[in-house]
C-alpha cells in the first residue's frame, strides 16, 4: 500500500483541492474555485494537502481571526483574516470520497492542530453537520451547539478544540 504524505499546498494543487471539494460538499456547501485560490495565495501556512500515491487526495484550509464568531460567511473569502490572530478556524477537511476510511482526513487534521500549536494559536474552530459531531468530539474538540450560521441553507455545530502553546522547554 502507498504511504500518505502530508504537505503545505502549492498554486498548482488548485484543480485538485477544487475536485475534493466538489465530491466532497452538496451544491452551496463546497468552496468555489475562487474561494480556494484566494486560501492557498493569502494563507498557504493554513491550508495543508494529503498525498497518495502521487495524487492530492485530500485538504484542510482555514483562516485565522481574533474573533470568536463563525457564522461569518466573509470570512470564508478571508475577509477580516488576521494570520496573527489566536483561532484558526477550518473551513474545510475533506478527501476523495475513494480515499476515505484509510485515516487519511484523521492524519489530515492531526497535522493540521500539530501545525495550529507551533504558529502559536489558542484555538482550532469548526463547524460541521450533526452527523460528523462525533468524529470531532473523538479528535478532542468540543461541541458549543447549533452555531448561527445559514451555509448552504443546513445546521451547523460549532467545533473548538482548545489548544496548550507547544514547550520549548524555556524556563
């Protein structure tokens, strides 16, 4: 079985990161292609890709605010992005629906709360649908409930995962 690799993205992953997110959202919930370029030029160190097999097969990418509110939609189009800011929050983890159940999107996240710790940030925000609450509450984030948010017209639970500052054993 080919390894997983795990990387920032790059200009050219565009067409792939476009084509998770197309199978991976409904109409109205997945990123426009514009959305996803403008996340990989302004916030690449937020904004990570899974490789297998030579191919990107899967992605998480954020933004980061100082705020606490996630129903935002701006934001999704980093509107108000801060990349000092102390939330990063994701606005997308997904894999090929032919690549999932391999722990791909788990190795995705993990790296991505490992990368949220060394850039210094307090916390990891998400929102998801009812259905995946578990998958994040199993990967240490808390569920706040029904967030205000209206995206693509759904429910969504806002996800926050608090995160201790990584020691660099100063004293």
């Amino acid at each position: 079985m080919t390894e997983c690799s795990i990387r920032m993205v790059e200009p050219e992953d565009l067409t792939a990161c476009h084509t998770i997110e197309a199978n991976s959202f409904p109409p109205g919930e997945a990123a426009w292609t514009t959305s996803l370029r403008t996340r990989i030029e302004t916030y690449p160190e937020g904004f990570l890709v899974a490789e297998f097999g030579g191919r990107v097969v899967g992605q998480v990418n954020s933004g980061s605010t100082h705020k606490d509110d996630l129903s935002d939609e701006d934001f999704k189009q980093l509107v108000g992005h801060d990349p000092d800011g102390g939330n990063i929050v994701i606005f997308s983890l997904s894999v090929l629906p032919e690549y999932r159940s391999k722990g791909i999107g788990t190795r995705l996240l993990a790296d991505f709360i490992e990368l949220a710790r060394e850039m210094g940030k307090s916390k990891v925000m998400l929102l998801c649908k009812e259905d995946m609450v578990g998958y994040y509450e199993r990967r240490g984030f808390r569920d706040n409930g029904i967030s205000a948010c209206c995206h693509g017209n759904a429910r969504w639970h806002e996800m926050v995962q608090p995160l201790r500052p990584v020691d660099h054993g100063t004293a």
